[in-house]
C-alpha cells in the first residue's frame, strides 16, 4: 500500500458530527473509520460511578452513543472497512465496554447489519496490581504519591491504557468491529498503519492529531470529521466540512495538545519524537507533516487509572449584583466559614467547605494574578464534600444561609446579599471520587491485560 486513509469522525462518541462531513469522508474511500470513545477529561467521576448511583442518566448517554454510532456502522459495513471504538463508554470499565457493546448490538438488529466483533477487555484485577507492585513493578506517573496496596483495594475500580497491539491482534482476527475499553488515544488510529508496516513514528503522530477530529482545524470543533492520509515518509491531514481548514499553524498546534513535554509523545512501548517535525501548507485546507521519529521504550509499559469515592457532594448556586456585598464578599466568606465549624465542628475533619466566586477568582483560585480584579456581578458556587449526603446538604445549606443574612457594615438592604436561580436552593451532586491510580506498571506482554473476544452480530 502506497497511502492509508484514517477517517475520524469525531473527537469522542458522543460528541457528534455533521453526517455531511462523514459522506464525504467515505467519498474518500478511507481504509478505517477510528474513534476515541473517552478520556479522563471529565474527571474521576465517570471511572468510578457504581452502577445504579444517582447522577447517571443511561438512558441519555445510550442515545448520545447510538445516534453516533449508527451511521459509523453502516457506514463501514457498506464500505467493507472497521469500524474501530477505543475507551469505550467514556472511562473504558468492563460496565462501559458492556454498555457500547449493547448499544452495537441493539444498532445491527435495527439496521440488518451482521460483522464480526471484537470485544477488548480493559479492567485488570486488583491482585495482578498487587503482585507487580511488591515485585517494583509499578510507579508513579507524574507528581503523584507512590501507589500503595491500600489505595489498591479502595478504587472502585481499575482500569490499563492499552497500546496498539491488542488492536493490532484484534484485526489479524478479521473483525470488522473493534469495541475496546480504554485506551491510548492514539492507538485505535495508528494499528492499521503498524500492520502495514509504515513508519511508527509518522503513524502515531498522525494518530494523535486524528483523535481529537477536526480541533487540529480553523475554526476548530471536536464535533466534526478529519481525515489522515498516511504515505511512507509524511502525512496529510485535511478537515471534511467546507467551512474548516487545516493551517500549519492549526496543526503544529495540536501537536502540542495534552503533552508536557512539546517535543515527545509518549505511549505505551514507546515515544514519538518530534524534534525535527516539518509542518507545510499542502494546499489551501491539507498539512503536509513529515520528520516523526520513534524511539521503543526500554521497558513496555502499561498506564493504569483507578477512581476511588471520597464522599458526597452537595451543591448551591447564586448570584451577586449588591456593589456592598461584591465588596465585602471575602468577609462574608470568612463568616460563613467560622459559622458552619461553629455548628458542625465535632465533623470539621468529616467535611470540605469551599467557595467558587466566579468574577473574583472562581477559575484560579488562590493562583490569580488579577488581585483587586472584581466585575459588577459575581457568581458564587458554594460547594460542600462530606462522607454523607446529608451532611454534604447540612454544611452547603448552613453556608448559603449565612452569606444570604449576613449584615455587613455600610449594607443597605434588610433582605438577601444573594439571588438564587434555582431551587432547591441545596443540590445534591452525589458521590465524589478521585483518582487514587494514576500510575505506570511494566508489563512485557502487550496484550496480556487486554483479553479479547470475538463475537459474531
């Protein structure tokens, strides 16, 4: 093969797509239509919510997932191409896997499709864990603490970022549908083009520009469709709607994308270097980039992420138009503060108190740079976390009351310093989590972790 011609259609299911900018990437005739199916993004939430918790609407991501999902599946049977779903379900546990899953299958009854499926397994077990890290086997990613047994059996859950090769392994068992759990983004993208035998490092650089859809464009939207064209010694990357471009700029910039480092790219097995990157304008709406190199890892490596429940959260939103009270709003906070430790001080350790006064520093907090800074409006986000609901709801409610009555000096009203768009005044979020696991496991075997099965639809 000269060329392969990776569709991306969308940055995660779920997101949409102009079912325009599809017809005319299957006008292309692509090899693959690839898809990132979640991140880490949206936080810890969504790896360690309990099935049936509160907070979750199925019903809505099912149908999120289907209407996008449908037209990629008839789509790719009619092209006789795969279809390829990486982090399914958004986090990429076994119930997520299992809900794409459902939603492939109810989608090919309706539609009369019949494939061969594989389904990629990305769950591991605790004691694996366990027995890697009393052998060293496991460290920290980041400026994180090291992992613990402890932290182990407190996760919810735990899942591996699988590499290319449980795709790879996927495909050379002739399944035209990939559902696999979560994943490294760019690995869904760039398993055809290591089967072929193209540059690895050109493959996965293309990858991780593909997996985001068309935010490497002008304007950029991760609800619209790119396509990548991979040749032997570069790659092309052009938008499928009209009304985007892709320039050298647009580009080089997404390059830069999630990495803390700007010139490596690192995955499992693996690290794309881009030193000697070459970004050009291939025509007036493609990018031509070339120089790629990879560099195999030492060691083969396996990303692990595990969520764990911290409490639960309740919830109270306003709004602040009094110049008196936008001015003397941190000795209001003070105040609500003292008050709540007042009431429930036996449970101080118990509960978190915190403030979101958007307009102030609502976004950086305590690292603004903008002090003074104050607009003619603030919102305020009181936020309480607390080993119950109920307590959660105590804390939050107490707060709200105190900065509502407060009497500072100067203060002309005799009602509330706050208006409330929404009642209950106090809403329960439900339970919290937090990553717990955020680290790398050396594993040799890249597909051990990642059990496969082939299901005929």
């Amino acid at each position: 093969m000269d060329e392969i011609r990776v569709l991306s259609p969308t940055a995660i299911l779920g997101y949409g797509y102009p079912r325009a900018s599809l017809e005319e990437g299957m006008r292309r005739k692509p090899h693959v239509i690839a898809v990132d199916g979640g991140s880490t993004d949206g936080g810890p939430y969504y790896l360690g919510i309990e099935p049936g918790a509160s907070g979750g609407d199925a019903s809505a991501f099912i149908e999120m997932l289907s209407s996008d999902v449908g037209p990629l599946l008839e789509a790719a049977c009619a092209a006789r191409i795969p279809l390829i779903i990486g982090s399914a379900g958004f986090a990429g546990a076994e119930l997520h896997l299992q809900a794409t899953v459902m939603v492939v299958r109810n989608l090919a009854e309706q539609l009369g499709l019949h494939f061969r499926m594989a389904v990629i397994h990305a769950e591991i077990e605790k004691e694996y864990i366990k027995e890697n890290l009393r052998e060293g086997k496991v460290s920290p990613l980041g400026p994180v603490p090291q992992l613990t047994e402890k932290e182990i059996d407190a996760s919810v859950r735990i899942v591996g970022q699988m590499g290319v090769e449980p795709f790879i392994k996927a495909l050379e068992a002739d399944a035209q549908v990939i559902v696999a759990g979560r994943s490294n983004d760019p690995s869904m993208f760039a398993a055809i083009p290591f089967i072929e035998g193209f540059d690895k490092g050109l493959s996965l650089h293309m990858a991780k520009i593909l997996e985001c859809g068309a935010i490497a464009a002008e304007p950029g939207s991760g609800s619209d469709a790119v396509m990548g064209t991979l040749r032997r010694d570069h790659f092309l990357v052009e938008p499928l709607n009209p009304e985007r471009v892709c320039t050298t700029t647009s580009v080089a910039a997404h390059s830069l994308y999630e990495k803390s480092d700007p010139l490596h790219l690192y995955g499992p097995g693996g690290m794309v270097d881009m030193s000697d990157v070459r970004f050009e304008q291939y025509n007036k709406r493609t990018v031509k980039v070339s120089g790629s190199r990879y560099v195999p890892a030492h060691v083969y490596t396996i990303k692990l992420e595990g969520s764990k429940r911290i409490g639960y959260r309740t919830i109270c939103v306003a709004g602040v138009r009094d110049p008196g009270t936008i001015q003397h709003m941190g000795e209001l906070i003070r105040e609500a503060r003292l008050r709540v430790n007042e009431k429930f001080g036996k449970e101080a350790d118990a509960y978190q108190l915190i403030f979101h006064v958007y307009g102030r520093n609502g976004v950086m907090g305590d690292l603004e740079t903008q002090e003074g800074s104050c607009g003619h409006e603030l919102g305020v986000v009181i936020e309480a976390v607390a080993p119950t609901q109920a307590l959660a709801t105590g804390v939050c409610g107490y707060a709200h009351t105190i900065l509502l009555h407060y009497g500072f000096a100067g203060r002309i009203s005799t009602a509330g310093n706050l208006a409330f768009p929404f009642s209950p005044l106090d809403i329960p979020a439900g339970p919290v989590y937090e990553f717990n696991v955020y680290h790398l496991m050396e594993e040799p075997d890249p597909c051990k972790l990642f059990p496969m099965d082939i299901i005929e639809v």
